[in-house]
C-alpha cells in the first residue's frame, strides 16, 4: 500500500538555502547559519510558533554534519523509546530532534545530561515555550538558544506558488491573483498550515484555485489562536499590560478573546497575581477583592464565570495603581545578596537548642509586649543597615496614609535621626 506524501512533507527544504524567513538568524553571516555551515558541534534549542521551519532546520544539520538523524516526541513518546534511539547509534554521534521538548519531565531532561556532555547527541530542541521557563538549566546551559519569528506573508506566498506550479501542476492562469496571499494570511505566520490549506482548497477545487473558494474554506477555519504556543502568551501578556496601563476597554477585549478559546485557567491565575503586582498598597481592598472574584469565576466555570472575572477586570483597570513593591524589591535585592557582610542583631537568633543564649544571645531581643504601645525600641536590622528604608510612597492617597504611620513607627524605634 502506497501513502501520499502531504503537500507540506514535499515542501519540507532540503538545505539552507530552501529555509525561508528568520533572516535574522539564518542571513549570510548570522550566527545561526555560521554554526550550521561551521559545522559547529553545538546544542540548539530552537524556540518559535510552529510551522516556522525549526523540525527542517534540525534535519538540515544532520545532513550537512552527515549525521544520522534522530527524532523524538516529548508529548507522546517515553524513556524507553529514548534509550532505544540512543542505543540504536551507540558508536556515533547523532542529530536527535526533540519536539515539544518542554515537555519533557526535568528526570528525562536529565537522562539526558551525560549525552550531551560527551559529545554523542547533538541536540536540537524544538519548542514553541521560552526554554528559559521550561527546560532545566542543565540542559540549557549546554545548548545555544535561538528565537524563531512567525513568517510573514512575503515569506510564504513564494512557497504557495512554487507548490502551486511544481508540485499541483497549476499554471499562473490557473491561480487567481490574491488568492495565494489570503492563504498566507489565513495561516498566521505557519507555513506548515499554509500549504495545508492550499492542498485542501485545490482537493476540492482541481482546475483553480480563486479568491471565493479561499474565502469560502477559511471562513470556516479557526487559525489565529494556539493556547499552547507563543500566541496564548501575547494575548495574556496583552491583557496584563492593559490592566496596568488602566485601559478597561483593551483588558475587557483581551478578557474575552481569551475566554472564547477556553483558558479560563490563565485568566484565572493573573487575577490571583496582578492586583499584588499593579495594585498594591494603592489599594488594599480592592485586591482582595479581585483575587476573590477571580477564586469564585474558578468555582462557577464558564460561562458564569465571565461575570466576576468582567468585574474584576474594570476593578483591576479603574483602581489606582502602586509600582512601590517592585522598587521596594530592587533595594532589597541590593543589600540581601550580600547578607553576609550584615550579622544580624544576636538577640533575633533562633533560641530553640540547647545553650543557644549562652553562646550567641539568641532570644534576648525585648518583648514588644512588655512596653508602651506595644513597639520595643531597638535595632531590629542587620549590622550596617540599621535604620535604613526600602519603602518609599507612590504618589496615591492609601499609600501616603500608610507611609505617615510607617514613619511614625520608624521614628519611634530607630529615631529622626535614621531616616534614609
């Protein structure tokens, strides 16, 4: 029994100089083409949305290294079928694909380790995930990581027509003008989807392909939203940037474009963090109150849930915003990498062992219990920081409210004298 080679399998580039797009990378003196052409024995994680060329790159390596040429599939395959591959080139080194490769469990990440290191597998890891998120640092720290972009229109309409005349045997009478460019549209940047729906509109219309039976087959298609590659990411980082900058009418377009492709999940999970992040002491209620939403839309489901996570959108947008934690966290940062040079005071040591006031004064830190106000006046930080301040108000009512009765409590203890 003989199978057809789909479209986009015979379209699949056989060396350099078929890749199409990321000129970025791939140009005369980039970086990316030097270590292919090199023959650089490096690691690669390749990072993009699908259809952008990263599994043909993968076996363009292996026959300009002339190295076999493995591949294997996170999302379905498991730890026996790669020791068999591994095992399979024992005595050679192998270009070995692995798609999805976020995918992969951090134990499988690291069967892999020792491979890598001496020199038997050369890796290219295809993702549509930041690796920086997803693959152990391990693994990471042995391989180059390169950024794939979408294609544009210009990169695949040649594609469609060089499909069109050398493989579906049409002639440029035979292909309506424009009709090639919607379908590049249509696929969003995939080029694997382009040819998919060229192959599809010349099934069911041999003699031409035209602009109304384009239209009438994508009409029906759904093609401008993966929740499972970069694009899902764009929406969600779109609906948190608008939140942010206040624009209830952006958050609420994004709230539903997110909804409507079903990850409640997501939504869910920003409105727990955001109000923290955006909000702040600028508004103390209004965070609980959005991160209770947010746990109510979870319980409910869709498509109730809408409702309360509408309302804690325009709550989110309409509330005044702090940046202080962010700022708060950068000072932090500077002096806690360094907490050696700092001893703190003895008396805040842990005093739960035998002997531990005698030795070091553990547990003598007063009892804020026992004198006025209930505040101790003493050093509470560290040697060399001692009255210093990490907080600084942002200009909103609650927070100078609240930054008067931090003051008064730091005057108190440390004295006018400390403030910083």
């Amino acid at each position: 029994m003989q199978f057809k080679t789909p479209l986009a399998e015979q379209m699949r580039p056989k060396a350099l100089t078929d890749v199409v797009g990321q000129k970025e990378l791939l140009g005369p003196g980039k970086a990316l083409r030097k270590i292919i052409e090199q023959h650089v024995n490096i690691s690669l994680l390749l990072w993009g949305p699908p259809g952008t060329g990263k599994t043909s790159l993968a076996q363009i390596i292996a026959q300009e290294n002339n190295y076999p040429f493995a591949s294997f599939n996170a999302s379905i395959d498991n730890k026996t079928q790669l020791t068999n591959i591994i095992n399979a080139y024992k005595y050679q080194t192998f270009v070995l694909l692995i798609d999805e490769i976020h995918r992969m469990t951090k134990n499988l990440q690291d069967f892999l380790l020792p491979h890598l290191e001496n020199g038997h597998i050369l890796l290219v890891g295809s993702t549509t995930e930041n690796p920086i998120m997803s693959i152990v640092p391990a693994v990471r720290s042995r391989c180059q990581i390169f950024e794939f972009k979408a294609l544009t229109e210009d990169d695949i309409v040649p594609v469609l027509h060089k499909a069109c005349t050398n493989i579906l045997s049409l002639s440029d009478k035979q292909i309506e003008d424009n009709s090639l460019n919607l379908i590049a549209a249509a696929a969003n940047g995939d080029l694997r989807v382009a040819l998919n729906i060229l192959e599809t509109v010349n099934a069911l219309n041999p003699k031409k392909i035209t602009l109304e039976n384009v239209k009438s087959f994508t009409n029906q298609q759904f093609f401008s939203y993966d929740k499972k590659a970069i694009k899902h990411y764009d929406y969600l980082a779109a609906y948190s940037d608008s939140m942010a900058g206040s624009d209830t009418d952006a958050a609420l377009y994004y709230l539903a474009v997110l909804l409507e492709n079903g990850d409640l999940a997501s939504v869910v999970r920003r409105l727990r963090e955001v109000p923290y992040t955006y909000i702040g002491l600028a508004n103390p209620q209004q965070v609980t109150q959005i991160v209770t939403a947010a746990n109510q839309a979870e319980k409910i489901g869709m498509p109730k849930a809408k409702y309360p996570l509408m309302f804690a959108t325009m709550l989110m947008c309409i509330s005044p915003k702090s940046g202080a934690f962010d700022e708060i966290w950068e000072r932090l940062e500077q002096d806690s990498k360094y907490a050696s040079q700092h001893p703190m005071p003895n008396g805040l040591r842990d005093f739960h062992y035998k002997h531990a006031k005698e030795i070091t004064g553990a547990g003598l830190a007063g009892s804020p219990f026992q004198v006025p106000h209930q505040i101790a006046k003493q050093n509470y930080m560290p040697q060399g920081l001692e009255g210093k301040q990490y907080y600084f108000p942002k200009d909103n009512q609650n927070e100078r409210k609240l930054y008067d009765q931090y003051l008064k409590l730091h005057h108190y203890i440390y004295g006018e004298d400390y403030t910083k």
